[in-house]
DNA sequence: CTGAAAGCGCTTACAG
DNA sequence: CTGAAAGCGCTTACAG
C-alpha cells in the first residue's frame, strides 16, 4: 500500500499538505489540489484508518458485545438492524472476543485498547462487574434490554410490561381464568418487567396470583418444554400458558401435544418476540411482536450521536410491542368453576 | 489510559525495556521485570493493541464479509461456530460495512486500511471483482461455500452434491419418479454443485431430466412458494420436491397446503441445511444436514494457521453431508404410469 | 496557501 | 542486561 509519503512525493508537495486535502481543508490551492488528488489516483492511495486514528483518537468502529448465542432468532434480527444503521455511517463493527468469566479479563481495557469509539451491549447480567465499569469509563454505551444509564450511557428497550399485560388480557377476554407464566432468568430487567405485566394482567382482572403458575426458564426452546412439563402435573393446570419468548412457546406447544393435549383446543399459548418463525409454526403462534429490527437500529443511531457530541443525552428509548393475534389462541375450553378464585 | 511512557517514568526505566516485558523478552533482569510489573499493575497499564499494529503490521483482528442477512439461520450458525473459534484465539471480528454495490468502493481497499490479518468471505458471487482482488491482494483468506483459491486464499464447503444426490436417491427408493428440484441463484458455485447432485441422483436410476422441474431461487421462504406454484401448474406434477435450502422447502409445505394437498400423503419434500426449525416444523423436515457451525470453526483454525504463517498451503477442505430423514417424506402414493418415461 | 516539526503509542535493530 | 533513536502512517498547531 502506498503511503502519504508516496503521495506527497508524487505530488511533489508535503505529506501536511496531503493529509489537508485528503480532509477537505478550505486553505489548499485548487492546482495543488488537482496534483495531490492525480498523485493519489494514480497510486491507488487510501489513507490507513488504523493511523489516523492513533492521532485522532477515533477509530471509526464500534464494538458489540453479545453475550447470547448468534443462533438465537432474537439475537439474529438485533444485529440485523445494527448492521443496517452501520451501512453508510463510515463506521466497522467489531465483535469482541470478551471473555467475560475469566476474572483477569476486563472489558474496557479490551475496548480501550482497541480503540473503540462506542460500544453496544447485550445480554450481560446487569451486576457483572463490565456493566459497572463500562459506564465508569466515559465510553459511550447504549445497553439493549438493560436498564443501566450513566454519563455517557443509555439504553433502549421494548415496552415488555405492556406486551405481556395485553396477552394476559387477551387470554382473559376470551374466558381463561388460569393463566401461567413461563419466565426468563430471575434478576434480569427484561424478566422483571415481563413479569411485572403479568401481574397487571391479572390484577386487572382481580385474578389471585398463584406461586405455582410461573416458572423460570431461560428463554430457550428446551426450558419451555421443562416449564411445561411441571406446569402440566399441577393438580388444576393452566388453561392458558405466557411465554417469555417464542422460543420457550414452541417448547410449550410440544411439551403440551406430547402428553396428547391440542393448542389451542386444551391450551392456549402465547409467546413473546414475533420471529419469523412464529408465523410458520403449527399452530401459527399468538405473540407479542418487538421492533426488534428497530431496536437495532436506533442502539447505532444514538450511539454515534453520542459519539459526535460529548453532551448528546444518554437516551432512555421504550419500543412499543402490540399483541399479534394468530391460532395458538382460542376460547378457554370449559367454563372456570368457582373453585378458581 | 496509562501510556508505554507513564509506565518507563515509574518504573524508572526505559520504554524499550518495558516494550520487552511486556513481550515476554527473555534478557531482561528479573529485578528490572518485577519493577515493571508492579509498575504496569500499578497504573493499570494495558498496550495499546493500534498501536503497536502500526508497527508491527498485524491487528490481531479478522474481518468477515457475509453478504446474506443475518437472520438467515445458515449465517447465525456459521457466525456461531466463527465466534466460537476465534474465543481464546486472541483475535476480534471486524464486520466490515462493504459497500459491493458502490462502485466507487474497494474491499481490499477497506481491509488493508483497517490492517485486517486475514478475511472470511461468505455469499459474495464468485465473479464479483472483490473476490479476484482479494485474492490477488495476498490477504489471507477463508472463501465459504466458494470455489474459489489463490496463493493465500483457501475455502470450504459442505459435499453439497453428494448431498442433493443421496436426497434424490432417498425419493427414489420409496418410489418416486417425478422428482422437481427448487434451486437457488444459478452461477453460485454452491448451486451448481447441489444441481449436479440432483442429475447424479436422476440418472443413477435412468429417469430424464426435465427442464420443467428446476426452478430457480433465492433459497428464501418466499421463493419456495413461488416455485412450487409453478411445479403444481405442470400437467404432470411433480410427487417429490427436493429444496436448496430449508427455509424454501418451509415455502413449499406451505405452498402445497394452500392448494389443499398434504406433505407427505400427496408430495414429499426434502430441504438442505436442517436448520433448527427443521425439527421443530410439521411435517419435521427431512433434509440435507450440513456440518455448519463446524465449517465456521474451522474457516477461522484455517484462517489463523494461513496468518501465523506464510507458507502454510491454503486449504480446500470438504464437509461431509448426509440426509435426515424425518416427516416430511413418504413413500409416493400412486403408482408412477408409464408415461413419466 | 504551504511545509517543518512534534507527536499519537508502540516495536525493533543497534550500540554500549 | 539496558536505553537512545528511528520509524510505523498519520494529523495538527505553528511559522512563514
């Protein structure tokens, strides 16, 4: 690769002069100019991000920490977005190699190191020491699904309190009485105000609540069938079953027709993040749709205003979430005896 | 963040000296190495990783230039298996936001002024010109799913023909004949290897190819169902479908319902990938598993032997295929008549 | 309008 | 075993 030295001799010019034009400086000549840009034309130059960073202190590239599988449709659509907002920014994405359980490993070292302008992150617990430390550093930060806020963080969320209230009303209008909750991992945000909408729901309709109809899970396909299992042996099961995503609902719905009951015949199901999926499924799922996509890309549109503006505001965003009616849902099967309440 | 300098001014010595045990240099004094410790410990120090790329010409970062979208879940498995490599390796990854379609904009170009160590490359077109520069640039490199080499570019692939072939073989035993294939995009090395899978599969057990049974693609949902509209309005259609990809044989089961036909009481179908949703689906799908996350792994072991050493011979390796058969395929419910020949 | 010089945070011969 | 100096490829006051 050329360097600038390669233009400005080729130019006949200082290398000063070339890095003014290659910025766009007013104060350079039109003929010099034309020279320095036929210089580097002609040997193909392009200036090396990585140096001009050294000196700027920008590296044009933000990092994302994930701490979920790829494989994850969630994860998935999130990224999409991201990439979608990077596209003409000018900025690179870098995915970081964190290795978050080893104690001698620190993750603002690892993005100080590297340079970062900002960083995005996702799925960490919110006590790990990283959040903490994140938000002390003064990088800008923009949490997904996390509640931490700092100087120089924000964070931006769905509305889950709302999404999980209306499909509790939902399965409520149409006659369920006993409604479970398939949750997340206790201590999350995420799980917390999920759970939080439940109780609304059922609060709303003055329906107890019962310790025995939740039960903790981990988002994943394999706990929905667990959850499902222990709620399935309860001496008066659930009519009704709201799941943390709709990973944990497909689990649901097998773990439900493998002791030969029907969604919705038996029991309605509900899930929680519309993927695509979702609508592929049998039977086609009732669930609560996130602007995922959305959320990944206004995370890199706040975050690179922050980025450009030292007193940008940290930004609190909330994503609507709405109820998507499909088939898993029906009318509860048998009227609720009085014994329920 | 604490410099190079801060840490030579407290330990007394000079930066050299620190540069030296901080890699690990053998003729340093073991009381000059302790004084430097401490000092590093003191101060927090961490090295500058840009920097000392500058200097050194390596960025421990590798870059990966997937051009399909993210929520594709052949590419959340692949930058799975990619992460998962890459862990302890001591590299990050860099997404680059390549503009292919800009002419005015250079892959190579946007590598080598990031100083990227080595380059993964996944859904590019085999004749984009990014690929022959790339190759040419002398950038180590990890083609996926594309033909393509050089003195520094490897690849990797899954037995896609043998794949399709053992698909095709699978229908035949349970007495199907009039066997349609959905492609994908044709001119894809991937695509044409699988269609060669697919005439093998034909012409072992001496049944002609008709062009009417191909349909191009694009390995989406959307083009199953596209294609398979056009293979229900043949005169004679077809009893078997064999699909690129999971995600069209998805399209298809849909698209055969929609006409009020049954997967497999009427058509059999067989996908390509098996993602997770395959098991998940009904009719579970049988399909072509592709060691995926494991040609994620080994894009990366490949990528770093080619980087840590210039004369390792770039790789062509070939993953196993094989078929998993599940629901989705029956055995052909009349009588093929002697007309198909 | 142009260029010499210092500096960003490192590493690497080289001399002592 | 240690350090002064040059250099990686840039940018930025500053002087002229």
């Amino acid at each position: 690769m050329a360097s600038i030295h390669d233009v400005a001799k080729e130019a006949g010019v200082s290398v000063a002069t070339v890095s003014k034009v290659i910025n766009h400086y007013p104060d350079v000549s039109e003929k010099t100019r034309r020279k320095v840009k036929n210089a580097i034309e002609l040997l193909r130059y392009r200036p090396n991000v990585i140096a001009r960073g050294l000196v700027t202190g920008r590296s044009w590239t933000v990092g994302v920490l994930i701490n979920i599988p790829f494989t994850n449709p969630y994860v998935s659509m999130l990224l999409e977005g991201i990439k979608t907002a990077l596209e003409n920014s000018g900025y690179d994405l870098m995915r970081l190699s964190a290795r978050l359980n080893d104690p001698d490993y620190s993750f603002i070292d690892h993005c100080q190191s590297r340079n970062l302008d900002g960083v995005v992150v996702f799925g960490v617990e919110k006590d790990h020491r990283s959040i903490q430390e994140l938000i002390e550093s003064g990088i800008p930060t923009m949490f997904v699904d996390t509640d931490a806020t700092g100087q120089r963080a924000g964070n931006i969320t769905t509305d889950n309190r709302n999404g999980v209230h209306k499909a509790v009303r939902h399965l409520i209008e149409l006659g369920h009485q006993r409604i479970a909750y398939l949750a997340g991992i206790p201590g999350q945000p995420v799980n917390e105000s999920r759970l939080a909408g439940y109780l609304d729901g059922l609060k709303a309709s003055s329906i107890p609540y019962r310790e025995e109809y939740v039960v903790n899970g981990d988002y994943s396909y394999d706990s929905g069938i667990q959850g499902t299992k222990k709620l399935l042996e309860l001496a008066q099961r659930p009519t009704a079953i709201v799941c943390t995503s709709d990973m944990t609902a497909f689990g649901a719905i097998h773990a439900i027709e493998a002791q030969g009951l029907t969604v919705p015949g038996d029991i309605s199901v509900v899930g929680f993040d519309n993927i695509f999926e979702a609508e592929l499924f049998k039977p086609a799922l009732t669930t609560i749709n996130q602007h995922i996509h959305s959320i990944g890309v206004k995370s890199i549109e706040e975050l690179i205003s922050m980025i450009k503006s030292a007193d940008y505001p940290p930004p609190v965003v909330t994503e609507p979430s709405s109820l998507i009616v499909r088939e898993s849902t029906a009318r509860c099967p048998e009227p609720v005896s009085g014994d329920v309440h």
